[in-house]
C-alpha cells in the first residue's frame, strides 16, 4: 500500500512537471483541510430552520469558498487546490489541481474520532512539498493558504501544535 501511493505520487508529480512546461504562470497553492470525523454526521439546524448533517454544511461552505476564489480576479488563474480530509488519520484526498477544473467538491463523514492537529500537519507537509516542488521548476509561487473546515470539536492532536508553529 505505501509503495502504490509512492508510485502514485511520483506518478503526479512527473505530470505536473509536464503541465509547468505548458504554463509558466505563478501560481498560489490553497491546501483545504477537511474535518471528516463522526461529529460531521450530527444534524443542525440552520438560521433558515433547515436541519443537514454538518458534513453536507461544509460542501456548501467549500462550493462558497471556491466561488469567490475564482471570482477573485487577481488569483483566479494561479490558485490550484489540494484537499485533505481528516478523522482520526489524515489523508491527502486530492492533489493540486487549478482551481477552474474544479466544479464541485462532495466529502463524505469517516465516523472516526477527530484529530485536527493530523490534519493540520498533513495540510502543512503537502504545502511544503507544492513548494519545494515549484522552486525545483522555476515556477513563482504566491504565499499558499491553508484553509481549515471545522466544527471545533476535535479530539485529538493537541500535541501537534507548537510543532505546527514551529515548522511554519
């Protein structure tokens, strides 16, 4: 299994490579981290007094964010997304990819405990690695973002903070 995902991310990045050879343009690496956890499933009701799963509240909040992101006229051809998802363990659901192929976005709740620090550290590695990956190719880059949706409820990875801050 780690031997496929090394593969594959070779795989990716040997594609990019070739995508960088065709656009040259600077580009602003944005790493969503996603709370995927068993808290995503708990019904709440909005101020309209409509009652959704929290997981269904923040696909909306992520089709909003990537909207304006691409209405933004001073990023919306540089800005490329990447998508990390975390319950107990985090994982790197999608590589970057420009933000105008990306339509919509549909996450689903794991049912596992929360643990947001291994989501922020993966979301933080992943841009690390973006950017290492575009000064290797001489490609300008923009301060990357990281954006964080979560409900606050997390259960793990406090111990995973200063080293986030450190490492920043």
């Amino acid at each position: 299994d780690t031997m496929s995902r090394v593969n594959k991310s070779n795989q990716y990045y040997n594609n990019r490579k070739n995508d960088l050879k065709e656009n040259k343009a600077k580009r602003t690496p944005i790493c969503i981290v996603v709370d995927m956890s068993r808290s995503m499933f708990t019904r709440d009701f909005s101020y309209r007094g409509d009652e959704r799963q929290r997981i269904e509240r923040f696909n909306d909040g992520i089709k909003v964010f990537l909207d304006e992101v691409k209405a933004d006229k001073r990023i919306e051809d540089s800005a490329e997304i990447a998508i990390v998802g975390y319950g107990y363990q985090a994982s790197w659901i999608s590589m970057f990819e420009p933000i105008y192929n990306i339509d919509e976005i549909v996450l689903a709740a794991t049912g596992e405990a929360g643990n947001m620090g291994a989501g922020v550290l993966k979301g933080v590695e992943i841009l690390k690695k973006e950017k290492e990956f575009l000064r290797e190719n001489r490609i300008k880059y923009n301060q990357p973002w990281l954006v964080i949706f979560s409900d606050g409820k997390a259960t793990g990875g406090k111990e995973v903070e200063p080293k986030v801050v450190r490492e920043t």
